[in-house]
C-alpha cells in the first residue's frame, strides 16, 4: 500500500511538473514573439528614417544642381552679352574712325586746293 500511495504521488508531481513546461514554452514563444514584433517596428522605423534622410539629400543635391546649372547659364548669358557689348564697341569704334578717315581726307583735299 505504501508502494502505491508513493508511486501515486510520486505520478502527480511528475505530471504537475510536466504540465507547467509547456505553459513555460509557450510563454517564451509568446514573449519571443513579442520581441520581435518590437524589433521589426524598431527596424521599420529606422529604415523609413533612412529613406527621409536619402530623399531629402537627393532633393538637395538636385536644388544644388540646378542651382549650378542656372548660374552656368547665367554666366553664359553674360559672356554673350559681353561678347556682343565688344563687338558693338569695336563696330562703333571702326564706324568712328572711318568718318574721322574721311573728314580728314577732306580737310586734306580742301588745303591743297586753297593753296594753288
């Protein structure tokens, strides 16, 4: 009798024992679980930060670049402004002398005839 009162609760320690490991298990999993929910949030989030980051630096750099290229246009602009400003100049310039040439040519042709 006392061999079948032992193995009797000797049986139902083993059992209560066994049947707690699971609730354990599953408490793990769970919290397993749990952690890595938080992680890929975590992860998620960082990642949408480092995508904002890369998109705001490329729209930066195209400003920047538009930027460079508006003032390469503009300096072209005044190159062709300067450009045409010389020739205009220079135009002018030869316009003058030649009427400078001719008066002259007449002033000279005019005293010789005056003298003889």
């Amino acid at each position: 009798m006392k061999n079948v009162i032992a193995a009797l609760i000797a049986t139902l320690f083993a059992t209560a024992a066994f049947a707690q490991a699971p609730a354990v298990v599953k408490a793990d999993a769970k919290l397993a679980a749990t952690v890595a929910t938080v992680d890929a949030k975590e992860v998620k989030a960082v990642v949408k930060a480092d995508a904002k980051v890369a998109k705001a630096e490329v729209k930066a750099d195209a400003k920047v670049a538009a930027t460079a290229a508006d003032a390469k246009a503009d300096v072209a602009v005044a190159k062709a402004d300067a450009k045409a400003a010389k020739a205009k100049a220079h135009h002018n310039s030869v316009k003058a002398n030649a009427k400078t040439d001719v008066a002259g040519a007449a002033v000279t042709s005019a005293a010789p005839a005056a003298t003889k």
